[in-house]
C-alpha cells in the first residue's frame, strides 16, 4: 500500500498547485510533498518487514495488472529520485519564477512518473510511466527553458521517444512469447527461454531507449544542447534522475531477460562506453560554457557506469548501484552552484569569469568540495564508486580498467581547470557586485556537500542495502554462459 | 432495422424543417433524432436480426461500428451550431445530407450483399459530393466536389465492375456463398475472380484512402468547408473500414494469397506515404489528411492480422482517432476564423497564451493522434501492434513502429506552434458549447486510455 502512496502524493499536489496563485505557497506545498515522500521511501528503505506492493487488475482482455512493488534496485532508484526531488524544488525557492503553479506541478508529475517507473512490476506499466516521465519534462524544458528551446526540446522530445517505441516493439514482442495467456509481468518474461539468436537482434530494440536516455556513445547527439539550455531545475531531473532511468530499465530489461544478448555484445557495449569517456572527457576539457562542460562530464561519468553495467561482476555492479546514488546528489548540487555563478555573473562563458572567490569566498569553498566530489577524490562518494567500478573493469581486462581510469584522470584535469577558471585569478572589473551564499543556498548545498563526504566515509549502508539485488543480477549470467559458442553470428 | 428507417425519416424531417426558415431548431432537432437513433441501435445490440433475404444483417459488429458513428455525428452537429450561424440559406440541406450519408453508412456497416455494399457506398457518397461543394464562391470547395465527383465515380466503376465479375464468376452476390466459392479452389483462383476481388478492394480502398488510392483525400480535405471534412475524416473513414473489414474479415477470410499480398503492399505504402507526406505539410488540413490516410494504415494492418479480436480493435482505433480528430478541426476552425482565414499551422502559435485550457486540451488530443501513454491513442496502437507482433507480421509491425516516430514528430510540430510566444495576438472566441465539446472529448480520451473496452464482435 505505501507504494501507493509515494506514487500518488507527488500527482496530487501536482494537482492541487494548478489551483494556487500564491508563488511563496505553491513552493512550499511542493517542498512539504517532497518531504513526505522522502520520508516514506526511507522508510521502506530502512523497513525490516517483507517488501509493500500493490496490484489491481487493470485491463483484462490483455492481462494487464496495475501492480507496483520493489526490489534492492528499484529502492536505489527510488531513494535517489526521493532524495533529490526536495533539492530541485528547493533550487527555485527564493527566485522570480513565471507560472509557479504550473512549474511545480510538471516538477511533481514527473517525479510521479519516475517513481511509477521503478516500482512498475510489469513491461506495460513499465512502459507507459517511462513515456509519462518525457511528457511534463517535454514542457518544463519548452516553456522556461534557454535560448533555442524551440528546436532543442523537440529534437530531444522525438529522439528519446524514437528508442522509447523500439522499446515498445520489444515489450510486445516478448509478450507475444509468454506461454497462455499472454502477460507482460517481468517475472513471466524473465522465465521465457528465448532462443539465443533471437536475443542477440532483440538486444538492440531493448537497449537503444536505454541508450538513448542514459546516454551511452553514439546516441548521445540530443544530450550537450538539452542540458545547456533546459533550466536549472530541468537539467537536475535530467541528469540527476532521468539517466539513472535509462540504467534502471537496462537493469530490469536485458539482464534478466535476453542474458545470453547480453553476453553476447557484452564488449560492444564496453567500447561504445569507453569511448564516450574518451570522447565526453576531451569535449568537456575544450568546452567555454560551463553548463556544457558539466553536461559532458556528467556524460562521461554515466558511460563508466555503463561499462560497469555490462562488466557485471560483482565489484562493478556495487560501485554501479553506489555511483548511480553518488552521481545524482554530485551533479545536482553541480547544477546548483553553475545556476548560482549564472545569477550572479550573468554568464556562464568561462573566458568572462574569474575571480570570484575573492568575492564569495564561501561559494568557493563549497563549489571547491563538489568539484572534488565529482572528480572522485578520496573520502568522498565519488571515489568509493568510480573506485569499484574500476576494479571490476579490471577483473575484466585491463585495457578496460585503464580507459576507465581516464574518467578520473581527464575529470580532474578538466574540473579543476574550469574551477581555476571561474574561481580563482584576478578581480575582474565587470564582476565586481557579487555577493556571497544567501542562506537557502546554505540549506540546499550544505546537505548536498555532507551525503558525498558521509557517503565517501562510510558507504557501507548502502552496500548492505544492494547486496541481495548484486548477488541475484551476477548468478543471472552464469547458466548461460555455455550457450554462447552456439551462436550463429 | 428501426434505426436506418428511423434516420431516413430524420433526413426528410430535415429537410422539410428547413422550408420554416427558422435556423434554431434545424441542429437540436437533428441532434435529438440521432439520440432516438442512438437508443434504437443500442436495443439491437445482441439481437443480430437479418432482413430483405439476408441482405443486410444487423449484428454486433454492425451495431457498435453504427453507435460510434452516430455519437461521432452528434459531435459534429453540435459543432454545426455554431458554424452554421452565419450561413443564411440551405443549412437544412446540410444536416439532412450528412444524415443521408449516415444512412449510406449504416448500410455498408451490415451488408451481406455486394449489391448492398454498393447501395451503402454510394448512398453515403453522393451526399458527400455536394456537401464538398456547400462553400458555393469558394474556387477550392468547387474543386474539391469535382475532384471527389470525378474520382468517385472512377472507383465506383471499378467497383461495379468487380462485382459483375465475381459474379460472372460464382453466380451469387452473397458474400458466405462467395466464400465457399472460393474455398474450393484451394488458394488457386480463377483469374477472372482474382480480379473482380480485386476491383472491388480497389473500390473500397478509395473510399478510405488507402494508397495507392489516397490521392483525392488531401485535396478534398483541403476544398471541402471545414466541418464536412472532419465528417469525411470520421464517419465516412469508420464506415468504410467497417464495410472493408465485412468484406475481408467476415466475408472473405481466409485471404486468397495474390490478395493478401496486395494488401499489405498497400498497407506498407499507405503508412509510408501517409507519414512521410505529411511531414512536409504546413496547411493544417492537408496535414490531417495525410494522418488520415496514415492512420489507414495502422487499421490495415489490424485488419490484415486477421484475428478473432481484429473487428474490436478496428473499432476502438476507429472511435479513438474520430474522438481526437473532430475537436481538433474544430480548434482548427475557430483558430482560423481569430487569425482572418489563415490555415497554416501557425495560426496554432500563441494559443496557450490565449486560451491555456484549450492548448492543455489540443496537446492531449494531438498526444493520443501520436499515439503517447496515457491517452486512448497509445492503447490503440498497442493493440494493433499486439495483434500484429503476435500474429508474427515483424517486418512491417517494425516499420509501422518507425512510420509512428515520423507521426509523433509532424503531431509534436504541431504541438510546438501551440506552445509558442506570437507578438501579436488576435483575441480567440469560444463559445461555451465549443469549449464544452473540446474539453469533453479531450477528457474522453484520457478515459478511455484507462477503461479500455474490447467488444464481442
């Protein structure tokens, strides 16, 4: 039942701000929902008791539930959308924003959509959230976004939407296979025997709306132009949440269901991932507008996840699922701080900054510690993530391992220069206005700063919380492991 | 039975009322006597009586295609309210012509007969003809009924001629005696057969604007006054399919081999023509014109899976596509009457500025038009698609899956126009009844997203 309810309580206020005028209000309402939520997810996340769900017979000529529960995965995910969601409606707080009302309200349904996705239990329901999701963001992107707008959303919008229908053939297709009567329920679809060449071409029609959303090299073409001009809060649900989607349903879909695909273009996969590092890290390095900069960061740390993904040995699915939870609360206070420099500088243009921290110093210390956060220092969560990650990629190959090490190699390089670029140096003329942290900027970083350093210190909560869905993703692989030579490719 | 008769009467009531010159009763006359119809079709539901000989037998399947298309029709006629003010003269006509054709209609949905299919067909079309022309001054609207006369005519001589030669061929105009006339060639038909089947596909296809017999359609559209287009576009696109499906579904199933395989090239060409075309056009009725002949396609290809459930998700897809297609023209007419006659699809721009509401509302229609979760639209497709990824038909369900990308991005086109600032913006009038139907309809579609109905026919 609770499952529910954390599905419903960001869709009814949603609702319920369309009807308020009040900007200060509306905020709130959204803020308090969040928080509920928040607290209800962490409750099932620390509950002892067997996992809540809930199922209700929806569409009954084609035997499809409404049923909604969890697993260790879907409660990273959720804590993570959860977690966030009070940060990004916090991030407009205290700021002219037009149309509040609706802004919030897109702001809550999506977050309603996302949480429908990790909990749905089967492809149809699955499905129709992970479409739901693109809807409100659709519009928050096309009516308070950037320059360009127009076009960038809709090249965005038809782009996730084109893998989302390839995903729609799969669904039916797999449906089509379910012995009896036909279902959609993933338990069902995970028992199928799919004939190994099937699942080899069936791969790719589940993969690309994964790839897509994630996004892995080559279809990363929409990702740089919707982060720059999507606004703040936009861009935090994108890269906060909306890619952990992408590596959710990679999780939900092809592992349990096609492993012998899985296996089979498993090093394709690796490489496509590796060279987005490659290739995200030296685009990042060349780029002057800090919001790209960090869009082709965030890219190039998602793509390590990826590979992760696809090494699937036990060290790399837990530095996965850890770095899912590290990347979402680093980027979004990432897309805090660059939405604070843009407020007070009116650029985002690294050449027209500098010396900032003379100025906000505070700021720049803060902004200093999600840089290191980001770049996957020590005692931070970034590291204890990236760090199993690369392990993994090692039990691998080691070739793996070391284009891997790039991401921190080259994100170092590449963040601190920026950071060098936008903080340190001499006062400029034109800058000289700018004023420190006011104090909601306090409330919003200080908790964000303090989960990557708690998380860096001591990340074990969360591996316990991982471990059962770990071990049950890894043993998936094993049996088919000897179909694989039989293969007629 | 007592609704077909009860609506001929309806029509000539019509017609006479017409002779009071009193403009107000003509719509809320006509829309009670479609109620009337309405509950005497729902009595028939379960009855499945026969008439003249088995010629026409009201069933099921015929009684829920007629429900959908007098609901549809009751839509438009409320609409007629408001678009009728201003015309002085032969507003009875009107009315009475589209009841006519939806007499024609209900016909084509119950034939046994090929004698009657004709009978269905032409009743429905040659009201359509002169309802093409109903703007008398318009160089377009003279075009179009022209052009549809013209073509018709052609297709209907097709069609004639197929049927004398199925009939040279089997000596019987019933379509259950046809088909054991064909079972017993085992897959090798005669040719004179194979081509009377043929033309008379060929005929039916016209009326629903498959390709390769889809090119009246945009102009039409494009000519016609714009409500009888969104009559064209729904009801005569419902009865078509319903007579198509009879004819192949009920009639002739199993599908000769030659047969089939011309269908789905025309299914094939029918999506892709009808996506790609569309694309590239900015006057809004043409655009939905190549919908229409897009959406064509997606109700080809249920009906060529031919499966127990196919006629059910015909007529869900139908319904679904008529719900969402009738507000938009209306949208489409009071937008172009706010910016001085302009039909392209800028005239959409600063909408939401205007009338929020009515952007929210337009956005969820055109949503279910592209087929996205959670409107009825989505639902349709997937059913077709289930239909057709089960019944094993991969190659063309995938490349119907990339003609539905190419329809979300010319819907999404359209949706962007809405959502775009204009400098300067013509104040929008909409009446209470108009906003009233949009919203309905609007809601209408979410809902059936969610109760989605499969009926036993």
């Amino acid at each position: 039942m609770i499952v529910l309810v954390i599905l419903l309580i960001p869709f009814i206020t949603g609702l319920l701000l369309l009807l308020i005028r009040n900007a200060a209000t509306i905020k709130l309402m959204a803020l308090a929902s969040a928080i509920v939520n928040l607290a209800a997810t962490l409750s099932l996340a620390f509950s002892t008791q067997a996992s809540s769900s809930y199922s209700v017979s929806w569409i009954n000529f084609l035997d499809i539930n409404f049923a909604l529960g969890y697993d260790g995965t879907s409660l990273i995910m959720l804590s993570l959308t959860s977690l966030l969601f009070p940060f990004i409606i916090m991030a407009g707080m205290k700021r002219e924003q037009e149309h509040p009302g609706l802004l919030y309200a897109l702001i809550l349904f999506t977050q309603s959509a996302l949480i429908g996705v990790f909990l749905a239990q089967n492809a149809f329901l699955f499905y129709i959230f992970w479409e739901l999701t693109l809807i409100p963001l659709y519009f928050i992107l096309l009516l308070w976004g950037g320059e360009g707008r127009r076009n960038i959303t809709f090249k965005f919008f038809i782009y996730t939407l084109t893998g989302s229908l390839f995903l729609l053939f799969g669904i039916i297709y797999l449906y089509s296979l379910t012995p009896g009567l036909h279902t959609t329920d993933f338990s069902v679809f995970s028992q199928l025997n799919i004939p190994a060449n099937t699942q080899v071409w069936l791969f790719w029609v589940l993969f690309i709306a994964f790839a897509i959303k994630m996004p892995v090299f080559p279809f990363h073409t929409w990702q740089p132009s919707t982060y720059t001009m999507a606004p703040t809060q936009g861009v935090m649900i994108l890269a906060g949440v909306m890619t952990k989607m992408g590596i959710y349903g990679a999780l939900r879909f092809l592992f349990p269901i096609i492993p012998a695909g899985v296996l089979y273009w498993q090093n394709t996969v690796i490489i496509l991932s590796l060279i987005g590092v490659i290739y995200a890290s030296v685009i990042a390095f060349r780029q002057t507008n800090l919001k790209t900069l960090i869009a082709f960061s965030s890219m190039a740390h998602i793509s390590l996840m990826v590979a992760a993904m696809f090494v699937l040995n036990y060290y790399a699915l837990q530095g996965l699922l850890f770095q899912v939870l590290s990347h979402g609360i680093t980027i979004v206070a990432l897309f805090y701080v660059v939405m604070l420099i843009e407020e007070k500088t009116g650029t985002l243009e690294l050449p027209k900054m500098g010396g900032i921290k003379l100025l906000a110093p505070y700021m720049a210390i803060l902004f200093l510690l999600i840089v290191l956060g980001s770049v996957a220092l020590p005692l931070t969560a970034g590291f204890v993530g990236e760090f199993l990650i690369i392990t993994g990629l090692f039990q691998q190959s080691i070739w793996f391992a070391l284009f891997g090490g790039f991401t921190m190699v080259l994100g170092a390089i590449y963040m601190l220069y920026a950071y060098q670029r936008v903080m340190l140096g001499e006062k400029r003329p034109d800058l000289e206005n700018i004023t420190d942290l006011k104090r909601i900027d306090y409330i919003v970083l200080i908790p964000l700063i303090t989960l990557i350093l708690v998380l860096g210190i001591y990340p074990q909560p969360v591996f316990n919380l991982v471990e059962t869905s770990v071990n049950t993703m890894q043993n998936l692989l094993v049996p088919v492991a000897d179909v694989l030579p039989s293969l007629p490719l | 039975m007592n609704a077909l008769i009860f609506t001929t009467i309806l029509g000539i009531i019509i017609l006479y009322l017409g002779l009071t010159k009193n403009k107000t009763i003509l719509a809320p006359t006509a829309i009670a006597g479609l109620l009337v119809t309405l509950f005497l079709s729902f009595k028939d539901w379960g009855l499945s009586s026969s008439f003249f000989h088995e010629m026409v037998i009201f069933d099921n399947f015929s009684v829920a295609f007629n429900i959908s298309m007098i609901i549809i029709t009751i839509v438009i006629f409320l609409f007629g309210v408001d678009y009728y003010k201003m015309m002085e003269l032969h507003v009875a006509e009107q009315y009475s012509l589209m009841i006519f054709a939806l007499v024609g209609a209900f016909l084509m949905t119950s034939f046994s007969n090929l004698i009657m299919l004709f009978l269905g067909i032409e009743i429905l079309s040659i009201p359509l003809y002169i309802l093409a022309g109903g703007k008398k001054f318009s160089f377009k609207s003279n075009e179009a009924s022209f052009k549809y006369f013209m073509l018709g005519s052609f297709a209907t001589a097709f069609f004639l001629f197929g049927i004398a030669l199925v009939y040279g061929a089997s000596a019987t105009f019933y379509l259950p005696e046809i088909k054991t006339y064909i079972a017993q060639f085992h897959g090798n038909l005669p040719p004179m057969l194979l081509i009377g089947l043929l033309f008379i596909i060929i005929g039916v296809a016209f009326k629903v604007a498959v390709a390769p017999f889809h090119f009246w359609s945009p102009d039409v559209y494009e000519g016609s006054p714009t409500l009888v287009t969104a009559f064209m576009a729904t009801v005569v696109k419902t009865a078509g399919f319903a007579a198509f499906y009879r004819l192949l579904g009920i009639g002739l199933l199993p599908l000769p081999v030659p047969l089939e395989k011309a269908l789905w090239v025309m299914t094939g060409l029918t999506l892709l023509i009808g996506n790609l075309v569309a694309l590239k056009q900015s006057n809004f009725k043409r655009l939905l014109a190549y919908s229409s002949i897009a959406h064509s396609g997606f109700i080809m290809l249920a009906m060529l899976s031919q499966h127990s459930s196919s006629a059910s998700v015909i007529l869900y897809y139908t319904f679904v596509y008529s719900v969402a297609t009738v507000p938009l023209f209306i949208i489409f007419i009071l937008v172009k009457r706010a910016s001085n006659g302009h039909d392209h699809i800028a005239a959409f721009q600063g909408l939401y500025k205007k009338k929020p509401w009515i952007a929210v509302f337009m956005t969820i229609l055109l949503m279910s038009m592209a087929g996205i979760p959670p409107t009825a639209g989505f639902l349709a497709k997937y059913q077709v698609f289930v239909l057709s990824i089960s019944q094993g038909y991969l190659a063309i369900s995938i490349f119907a899956i990339l003609m539905a990308i190419v329809g979300i991005y010319y819907y999404f086109n359209v949706v962007r126009e809405v959502f775009t600032d204009r400098d300067h913006l013509e104040p929008l009038v909409i009446t209470k009844l108009n906003a009233g139907i949009i919203i309905v309809c609007g809601v209408a579609v979410v809902v059936m997203g969610i109760f989605v109905w499969h009926l036993p026919i």
